[in-house]
C-alpha cells in the first residue's frame, strides 16, 4: 500500500506583479509547509515555482495520512468522582458522557499532585487530501498582499484575476474550489507560444511538461540562470560585458516565462552623460542591461529581454531603440539645465522644503549638519574649511532636476555637479558619500570629510527626531533611526575614528532651539545608538555576556568599546578566564552585600596570601598602567590573568567577614583594589561558564 504521494498545486493568473512575484511565491510555499508540519504531515522534499502567470508548489512523498493519536483526557479528581454512597458523582457521570463512552470504561490517572479520572481514546489521523484544500486556501489568504483585487461579478480576491487552478495528489485530482475555480489537472502554456491546454499527468514532471508543451520555464532561479548567461553572450558580442543588478535580474525573470535575449543601441552622444544617469534611465524605466567596457565605462548598447521568439525580432529591437532615445534626451536636457546654475545656487532653495515641523527647513539641517561637521573636524584634526563646505552642499543636489527625476541619483549627481563646478574633490566625494553606508552591508565612506559628513547628518537626524518625541516604537520608523544609527557606529568603528557619542550628541541638541528636555533626549538617544551597537557586535560573533561586560563600564567611544569587547572575547578563552570571573563575580557580592568601612590602607594584613595577593595586586597596577594609557585592553587582561593563583588562595584560606572591623575593612579594601583593577576593562564578573 502506497502510504505517500507528490502533491502539486498551481494556480494561475493573470500576469503578477514582477517586483513580488517571489516574495509571494516564497510566502506561498512557507505557509503551506508550515501547516504540513503542523499537521505532522511527513515529506521528502519541497520546491516552488513561480512565473508571470502562475505560482505553483511540489511536494514531494507526503504522507497519505496523519498519524494516530492517542489522546488521554483528565477528569474530576477522585474525591469529587464519587458520592458518599460510593456511586459515580454528576461530575464523574458527565465527564463519561463527554468522552463518548460508559463510567465503567474510566481509568485513573495518578500523578505525584493526586488522582483523577481519565479517559485514554486512539483518533484516527485524516486523510492527506481531505486536509489539503483548507491548508491551500488559508495559505492564499495569508500571503502578504499589500492591496487585493476583485473582478466581475465574484466577491473572491487576489492580487489580479485567477484563470485555473491545479490541484493533485498523487495521480489523482483533489477536487475543491480555490478562489471560485474547480480544480483539476489541466494548466496553461505560454499566452502565444503554447496557448493550448496542458494535461499535467505527473506531478514530478510538471516543471519539464510545461517546459517541452508550454514553453514555459517555470523555476525562477533556472530563468535568472538562463537571462544572466544570455546577457552576458549578448553583451561579449557586442565587445562588452552586460552590467547585471540582482533586483533588475529578479525583475526581469519575473516578467518572462520564455526569456529571449535582445540587444538594442542608442545615440553615442549621450555617453557624455555621467554613467549613473544612463544606467539608472536603462534599468529603472526600461529594464534593460546596461553594456559596459572592462574599464567600467559604458558602451552604446543594451540587452532587453522578449517574452516571445519573434520572427522578426529586429522590429522588437527597433522599437525598444526608438523608446530609449527619448529617455535619454529627457536625462540630457535635465544634465544641461542642472548645469546652468551652480550647486551652490540650489542651497537657498532647500529653505523651502520642510525637513521636520519642529526641526525646520533643510536649509537648516544644513546649516546645522555644517556647525556638528566643524566641531568633528576638530576632534579628527581634519580640514574643518572642507567639512563645513562639504555639509552645506550635500542637500543641494535634491533641487536638481535630475535627482528630482531620479531620486536614487542623490550624492551622486551632487558629486558632478560639484566637480563641474570645480569644488574640491573631498567635497565632491563627501556630496555623495553623506548617505553611505546605504543598506545593510554596504560599504561607510570611505573619504575622512566623507566619513565626517556621513556622522554630522545622522547625529542631526537621531537628536533631532528625538527632540521632536518621534521615537521609533515596534516597526515604525518612519526617519530610518534605525538605520542611521547603525550607519554613525559602522562608520567610526570600521574607520578607526575616536569619537565620543555622548560628546556629539551634546553638542547636535545644542543646536535646538525649540523646547525639549535636552538631558532626557540626550540619555534616549545615547541608549538607542548603544542597542544598535548590541545588535551590531552580536552579528560580529561576539555572545551578550561579552557585550554586557563591557556595556557595564559604560566605555562612550564606539571604536573604545570594540577593542574592549576584543580582549574580553580574547580573554574568555585563557584557562584562568572561568575562574577569575567566578572570583570577580564573589567579590562584588561580598562588596555589594556589605555595609561595612572599607579603608584603602592596606598596611598590616596579617596572613601571609593576602599579603601575596597585595604584593601582587600592586605589581598589577604598575604594569598595566601603561597599557590602559594606550588602550592594549588583551594586554591589561593578560596581565591580570596572572592574579589567579593568589585570587585563589586568598579566598582559600582568609575570611574576608571576620568580627575584626578593621581588619575586615582592610580585607574588603583588597577586594575592591582588585575589582577596579578588573574594571578598567570589564565587568569580567558578567561572563557566564
């Protein structure tokens, strides 16, 4: 007896909306998975399918049947189960009724809390294919559809209109409704290409069936495959090579089911133009690959992709030639116009554009931006006339009418613009690199007034946002706190720079002038910057214990904290790491918990291992002052390191609470010598074993 089969279900659709097709096909086979299993339905192996017109998933060897259950229930506790007479209660007689069967078929469930009734069934586990339309249909409902759509006369919907919808288990079809459709095992090929009818007979053939009788490709990542080695044949022979972006090649395979390469040229003329602006022009508004030279310069060519194998496929390329031309001339005549004005003419603009009701216009973020740049530049011994030209530029390029065209061009066309004007390069570079780092991931600026742009604006926007009472709650943040954040600690801990955080937020709320709470604002502030840093120190492989113990000495230069947080990694792993926290972990309760005089004159201790541990306490101290002058945290740990031994045998053999009060505060002095000593670093006593 069979006791597993694949199970295939399509559903198919008018053409989906290609920047979530695989979000929603995703989405589709993790839900369906997850009610599987919730199931305890068992299965081999999974795979989705996705193209413009359908979302499809396989799943292969699912079981037939749920497994048996056997179910045992509690009833009343055995002294209300009877009545003085001995009979069966109405509380013991009910519960029998409820499970279906006779007083005398109870059992007795003894626990070591006491005794009860109970009744022990075996339920037969469902049928694969009598739970399988509910698991599809919930899943539909759960995918993350920003907004659904109806269509004639029904009440059912989705993201757009549905045509069929296939549903099979085995050889066999599971007939139900799915969003007003009977399901069967009949699907569709490509619209022109295979318009008929497709019987999908095996399940486990449904990727190559619709491949040899629909010409229909119908895995997304074979179609990416396909599309990447295509563009990169058409680009080498046009004697360059295909610029390919993941989003715009997930896009691309989204929009085709048959995908047939094209290549197009246009007017060599509009190579003048800065390669972004091209690039952006071909792949935002046209989808194509732009075709660039080995040295990164681009060439006049492109590669777009036809759903279909034309007969005649130089109309399509004409056409797409005849498209492009007239997009490129926008972008030319913006370029011409943007440079008629210098970037320093757009500053005065920006007063126009709010950047926040409490917090003014851009033109006052710059301004801002600009005075929080001069007070870094100093800290960095940088060229502060730089920064402060760098900040006040930076927002200028945003009334532009090319970034307002194009939006995702801000910084960079600023930097054109300002080497067109003859600005200093540092301050060209910085125009763009004060949004960098970009996403998560990508690279901080790389250039030092880049870098000091990059921290002045995202301290602005952190203090400022606070100010205003608009801190980020649950997933809302709107002004990408989060981000920014994450985006100042990146930047000084990969750049090495020693920056102060609560020193710059300082001095950003100074320059507020509306009514907040400044201590308050500053304190939020500095904890949101220093969770980020938490979430950003744990993806660097570094445990929450380790962070804890340096969050605990409340070191405020982000750059300070990560050598820290290194030696304490480094330290950990030292034989006499374990101990040594224990010990420190010992001391501080001891301190803690009393309210005894502690004397810092440490003369006259009379047993022999705590004056050892005295002599050796203050060698410690000389030794590893130097080290802290230049920060070799592994260094100082090292060289604590070597107080185990007599750690060890002072708490061996000395009472630290003995009835002796200055004896006892002498003892309690040692033990807080050694607990600042350990503290200069670290809380080592937060390490768990």
């Amino acid at each position: 007896m069979t006791t597993s089969k694949h199970l295939l279900f399509e559903l198919g659709s008018e053409e989906l909306p290609p920047k979530t097709l695989l979000k929603l096909s995703n989405a589709l086979l993790e839900s369906i998975l997850h009610s599987l299993t919730a199931a305890e339905l068992n299965f081999t192996t999974s795979k989705a399918y996705a193209t413009p017109r359908r979302l499809a998933v396989f799943i292969e060897n699912l079981s037939a049947t749920q497994p048996d259950k056997t179910v045992e229930k509690r009833g009343p506790a055995i002294q209300a189960a009877f009545a003085p007479d001995g009979t069966p209660s109405k509380a013991a007689l009910g519960f029998a009724v409820s499970c279906n069967t006779r007083f005398e078929q109870l059992g007795r469930l003894k626990t070591d809390k006491g005794e009860w009734l109970s009744f022990t069934e075996v339920v037969k586990g469902q049928a694969t294919e009598n739970l399988i339309p509910d698991i599809i249909r919930q899943s539909i409902a759960a995918l993350p559809i920003a907004k659904r759509m109806r269509w004639g006369n029904s009440t059912t919907e989705f993201v757009r209109p549905v045509h069929w919808a296939v549903l099979s288990y085995g050889d066999a079809v599971i007939n139900t409704d799915i969003l007003g459709l009977k399901t069967g095992l009949t699907t569709q090929g490509h619209r022109f290409h295979a318009p008929q009818q497709i019987v999908i007979s095996n399940a486990a053939l449904y990727a190559d069936t619709l491949y040899k009788h629909g010409k229909v490709i119908a895995e997304v990542g074979l179609r990416k495959a396909i599309i990447k080695n295509a563009a990169q044949k058409a680009a080498s022979a046009v004697g360059g090579i295909a610029h390919i972006e993941e989003d715009l090649l997930e896009e691309i395979a989204a929009l085709n089911e048959w995908p047939v390469p094209i290549t197009g040229t246009f007017d060599p003329r509009f190579l003048a133009l800065p390669a972004e602006v091209l690039i952006t022009t071909m792949q935002t508004n046209q989808k194509y690959f732009p075709v660039k030279n080995t040295d990164g310069s681009l060439r006049p060519y492109f590669i777009t992709f036809s759903n279909i194998e034309s007969t005649r496929p130089e109309s399509i390329q004409q056409g797409n030639e005849r498209v492009i031309t007239p997009r490129l001339t926008d972008a030319e005549f913006f370029w011409n116009q943007d440079r008629k004005s210098s970037l320093a003419d757009h500053v005065a603009s920006l007063s126009n554009v709010v950047f926040q009701e409490k917090l003014g216009t851009v033109a006052e973020k710059s301004e801002r931006v600009s005075k929080l740049a001069e007070f870094i530049a100093n800290k960095l011994n940088a060229d502060v006339a730089l920064a402060k030209r760098a900040a006040l530029l930076a927002k200028a390029d945003l009334m532009t009418n090319m970034v307002g065209e194009f939006g995702n061009l801000q910084g960079i066309m600023g930097r054109y613009y300002a080497l067109a004007d003859n600005e200093p390069k540092e301050v060209a570079f910085a125009i763009e690199e004060h949004y960098f780092p970009k996403q998560s991931g990508s690279p901080t600026a790389s250039s030092q007034i880049g870098q000091i742009i990059a921290i002045a604006e995202k301290i602005d926007t952190l203090t400022g946002i606070f100010s205003a009472s608009l801190i980020p709650t649950g997933d809302k943040d709107p002004y990408a706190l989060r981000r920014a954040a994450l985006g100042v600690l990146r930047t000084i801990i990969e750049n090495k720079l020693v920056l102060n955080i609560p020193e710059l937020c300082d001095f950003s709320l100074g320059l507020y002038t509306h009514s907040f709470v400044r201590a308050d604002t500053q304190s939020a502030v500095i904890t949101f910057i220093f969770d980020r840093l938490k979430g950003y120190c744990l993806d660097q492989d570094y445990t929450a214990d380790e962070f804890d113990a340096v969050s605990a000495v409340n070191p405020t230069e982000p750059l300070d904290f990560m050598q820290r947080l290194q030696a304490v990694q480094a330290f950990r792993l030292r034989p006499e790491a374990e101990s040594l926290a224990a010990a420190n972990k010992r001391i501080r309760n001891i301190l803690k918990k009393s309210d005894a005089a502690i004397t810092d004159n440490l003369i006259g201790l009379p047993e022999a291992v705590e004056q050892q541990l005295l002599v050796a306490a203050q060698a410690a101290a000389s030794d590893i002052a130097p080290l802290l002058a230049k920060q070799d945290y592994q260094a100082t740990l090292d060289r604590l390191s070597q107080l185990k031994e007599p750690v060890d045998a002072f708490f061996d053999n000395v009472m630290v609470m003995t009835d002796d009060l200055a004896l006892r505060a002498k003892r309690l002095g040692l033990l807080s010598m050694l607990s600042e000593q350990f503290l200069t670093c670290a809380d080592i006593a937060k390490l768990q074993s």
